[in-house]
C-alpha cells in the first residue's frame, strides 16, 4: 500500500514538473505566450507611403523596394516571405498587413518594417509630447492617412517577437518621444533625422537613382565593400552585421551627406540581450552580396507633404492584396498549446485528488 501511495505522488510530481516547465516556457517575456521553436527567423514588410509618377514617391518605392532585396536576397540568416512592397496603403490596411504579414512568427522571431513615407506635425491634443509649447505630434502619411505617433502602438500592435522599426520620414525622431508614443516591448526603432528634423534625398546624384538619403545608406551598408568581399556596415568582419552597426554605418554617411539630418537609433525597450548591438539583422556570405550604388546626377528634395514634385518615372506598384493569401498559409497563432496546457491542469487537479483519495484509504 505504502508504494501505492508513493507511486500515486511520484505521477502527481512528475506531471506538475513538466506543466511547471511548459507554462514557465508559455509565459516568458512579460506573461505573453511564448510559442518559440528555438529558432530565429527574420519576417519583413516594406511600405512606400505614397504612390504617383514624382522623384519623392518613386524615392519610397526605391527605398523599399531596394533595402527589402538586400536583405532578402543576400541575407543568409532565415529570411522569410512574404517580403512584400506595399505602395501607399491606408492606415487600416497597413495594420491589417502588419498583423497578416507576421501571423506565422513566434517569440523566437524578428519582425521587421521598413516605411518611407513624408512625415508631419499636427498639434498635440493630449499633452503627452516633451517640447515647450506648441507642443506637437508627429506621425506619417500613408496612402490618404496621417498615423499619429499617438496611434502607432496599434497600428504596429500585430508584430510579434523582437521587433525592429525603420523610418524614413521626416520628424521620424519624434515617433518614440511622447510618453503614448510607439513603445512596443521588445521593439528597437531606427529613424532618419530628429524630431525638428527633415529628411532629405536626391533624384539620383548620390545613388543614381531617386533615394532618401538614410535608407539609401541602409542599401549602402549592406553592400559589398569593393576591397576584400564584405559588407560596408561588418565593421568587425564576422560576416555577419547588428542592427547597431547597420544604424551607425548608415547614420554617419547620411550626416556626413547632411549635416543638417542627424539620424538614430533607439532600443530603450529591448531587454538587455537583444539590444541592438548584440542582435544580428544581417549574415551573409562573403564576396556574395550587392554591388554598391553608382552616384549619377539629380537635384535634393526633402521628404515632407510640399515637395511632391513630377518628371520622374514611376517604380512598379506591387498588388497589396496578396499579401494576406501569401501570409494565410503559415501555421496559426498558439491557442491549441495554451488550451492544451489548461488542460493539463485539469489533469493535475484529478490525479492529485486521487492521490489524496489513495493516500488516506492507506
């Protein structure tokens, strides 16, 4: 009888041990359930604000559509698809894109989003900006929208894992300053000039081609260094390069271009291991990467509502709404494991009563 009731506790013990494990597994990171498979995969989604035929629209266009094949094409650390260019989506159908874009990431993942759209101000409502008055908000146009930085959360809300944020905008600096800001947990946001600042690119002098000059930069850094086989931004020659020093190799160029542009780097919201200087965005394989830009000719623009400008051909639109069938297939998000876990709870609770039931008929 005595081992009965031994063995009855030992069965007990053994499940509460392994429910233990999974629910502390289920709830890291803040008490979000955690669905990780050990593995780090890299999804993206890149965004051209506006669309239309001008130098600065066809700028957001190159600026996505050329950071996303860098990555995509010579990135050797699992990127994954869809790695789709929207073109000017509204604020609705961004979100939705986000949230449908990443539906297959876990908490092991990175997701990234890379927007180049014209910023703005309007004047802060709700008293949450640090300036002296006025006192304003900022935020970017995306196709008819204005997303304030008040709303950002939200709109950014459907990233999971550790998440990076590129703007090209300009205020883009002030997007993470107000205390209802863009402050996702475990999110680092790299931005092209300050919050007083705009952002400035050309039709083609610098690049060859219509590019803001920070993304630019990105394209730049994660080109081939035209000496022995590496990237621009591999400041150490690993063959592999971290979201610090993708950002600092792209900010001092884009300064140096503007010394009036002085773009950054925040990563106050990721935990001590993830911070940008110990997190890789971009492996790589040696001598196998993008040639870097060719300068040609071109006039400067800023990247704000007033200089939309023509003459200027138009890069291809690519169809939005595919995105949401290329997402649709990936594996759903971790219900059935959080049921199961309650379950197993369940569990528990009837063999420890019927250990007890056993323990007092001994």
């Amino acid at each position: 009888m005595q081992w009965t009731r031994l063995g009855a506790w030992a069965v007990a013990s053994a499940i509460a041990i392994c429910l233990g494990t999974s629910m502390a597994i289920a709830t890291q990171f803040g008490g979000v359930a955690h669905a990780g498979d050990g593995t780090t995969r890299i999804w993206s989604l890149y965004v051209a604000g506006t669309s239309g035929t001008g130098s600065v629209q066809t700028g957001e266009q190159n600026d996505a559509a050329h950071l996303r094949d860098a990555f995509a094409t010579y990135g050797t650390n699992n990127w994954q698809t869809p790695q789709a260019v929207l073109v000017a989506p509204g604020k609705t159908a961004l979100k939705d894109a986000i949230t449908n874009a990443f539906a297959s990431a876990d908490d092991d993942d990175i997701t990234l989003v890379f927007i180049s759209a014209h910023g703005g101000h309007q004047p802060d409502t709700n008293g949450d900006e640090p300036e002296v008055a006025p006192k304003q908000d900022e935020g970017f146009t995306t196709g008819s929208d204005f997303v304030l930085d008040d709303d950002m959360n939200s709109v950014f809300g459907g990233m999971k894992g550790d998440k990076i944020i590129i703007f090209e905008a300009c205020f883009s600096g002030g997007f993470r300053d107000g205390t209802s800001d863009l402050a996702l947990a475990r999110s680092s946001v790299l931005y092209s000039c300050a919050a007083t600042e705009r952002s400035k690119g050309d039709k083609g002098a610098t690049f060859g081609h219509p590019h803001f000059y920070y993304p630019g930069y990105l394209v730049d850094a994660l080109s081939n260094n035209g000496v022995d086989g590496y990237a621009k931004a591999d400041s150490n020659k690993d063959g592999k390069i971290t979201v610090k020093e993708l950002s600092d190799d792209a900010t001092t160029k884009t300064h140096a271009k503007n010394p009036a542009q002085q773009p950054g780097l925040d990563d106050s919201r990721e935990p001590p291991e993830e911070k940008a200087d110990k997190k890789t965005i971009f492996a790589y394989t040696q001598n196998n990467l993008r040639t870097a830009e060719i300068p040609g000719t071109g006039s400067t623009k800023d990247h704000c509502f007033e200089d939309i400008i023509g003459g200027i051909a138009e890069a291809p639109d690519v169809d939005a709404s595919a995105l949401g069938a290329a997402a649709s297939g990936g594996s759903s998000p971790p219900y059935a494991a959080i049921a199961g876990a309650a379950m197993g709870l369940v569990v528990l609770g009837a063999v420890g009563r019927y250990a007890r039931r056993r323990w007092r008929a001994g």
